[in-house]
C-alpha cells in the first residue's frame, strides 16, 4: 500500500509514529541522560544497541539503490569510538534478531535512525555542557560533513516518492521507536547508581 504520492513518506512517517516518538523523547527527557557522565554512559550504551541493531541495513544494496551515500552514514564505529573514549564497557546483552525484511521495512528503520541526526544538534551543545566534543566523547552527535540538513534532505528526498509499502515503513519505524524505549528500560536500573 502506498499512501505518499502526493504527501511524501518522510511525511506519513512523522504523522504515524509521532505518538512513539513523543513518548520515547518524554522517556530520554524524564532520565536526563546529560545530566553526568555517568549517565551519558547508559545514552551511549542504548545508542551502541540501536545502531547495532541497523547497522547491517546500511549496507543493503536495495537500500543502496534509493540512498546512494547510505553506507557513509552508518554512525555504529562512532558510538564505539565515543564509548571508548569513556571507558564504556560494551555491554553483554545478547544482540536482537537481525532487522531484516522488505526494502520497505529497512526505511521504516533507517527514518528513526537518521530521523536522530536532527535532534541530535541538540543533545552535541548538551554533550558539549559536559566537556564532551566531536572528537572526544560524541562524534556520533557530529553532524554529516555537508551539515545535518543536507543529510537529512538528501535522505528525505531519496524516500518521499520512492515505491515502498507505507504500512510496512510504519510498523517498522513504530518498531524503531519502541526498540529504542526497550533499550531505555532495560538501562535504567544503571541509573541508580548514577
């Protein structure tokens, strides 16, 4: 079923998932992860997970064929060197099925993903609040070399008007969302301590 002819995906995507993201951003506001270090440790453990997760999406050649620099935006090597920067173990959580499926189903994925790249200009000035910079700490909050709008445009206009199942995007990007919110919960309990 394709529904963003006229409205564009990235459109519908905002529109159906804007109660999952809202709840999920409620959550991440309610922990205050930028607070300390320490409890930025568990933001970059949940983001170690999630891009874990999507990391094998972008490198998918139907994906590929839609977003041509899909490849260069994978941010998973960034959350890494962010982690070791901080001396964050990896954690010992046992990796989640493969996000696997449609074309469809792995821009679902890949909008929540790099849907974060926008809110990230955000969370980098908090991250800087800590002492923690580009290259120390929070590359994966870095902008894209040709600066987050491109980024996202590029990605926006690759998707709007491609021939994906919007239903398919939904579900998965509601799944996206909600796998984030899974990661959050698990986490947690850390917090105590912090």
């Amino acid at each position: 079923m394709t529904l963003h002819s006229q409205t564009g995906l990235t459109s519908v995507l905002r529109q159906y998932t804007h109660a999952a993201h809202e709840r999920l951003d409620h959550r991440m506001t309610g922990l205050d992860l930028f607070s300390s270090h320490e409890r930025y440790t568990v933001f970059l453990v949940v983001q170690y997970l999630f891009h874990r997760d999507v990391s094998d999406l972008y490198a998918r050649a139907d994906v590929a064929a839609l977003v041509p620099d899909m490849d260069s935006r994978n941010r998973l090597e960034l959350v890494e060197r962010d982690m070791q920067d901080l001396c964050v173990p990896y954690p010992m959580v046992r990796r989640n099925p493969r996000v696997a499926g449609s074309v469809s189903a792995a821009i679902g994925w890949l909008y929540v993903a790099e849907g974060s790249k926008l809110g990230a200009n955000i969370l980098a000035k908090r991250a800087q609040d800590m002492g923690l910079t580009e290259s120390f700490g929070a590359r994966h909050l870095a902008p894209d070399a040709q600066g987050r709008a491109y980024g996202w445009q590029s990605f926006k206009a690759a998707v709007d008007h491609a021939p994906l199942d919007t239903s398919i995007c939904i579900s998965h990007a509601e799944a996206a969302f909600e796998r984030v919110t899974q990661y959050l919960d698990r986490c947690e309990p850390y917090l105590q301590a912090a």
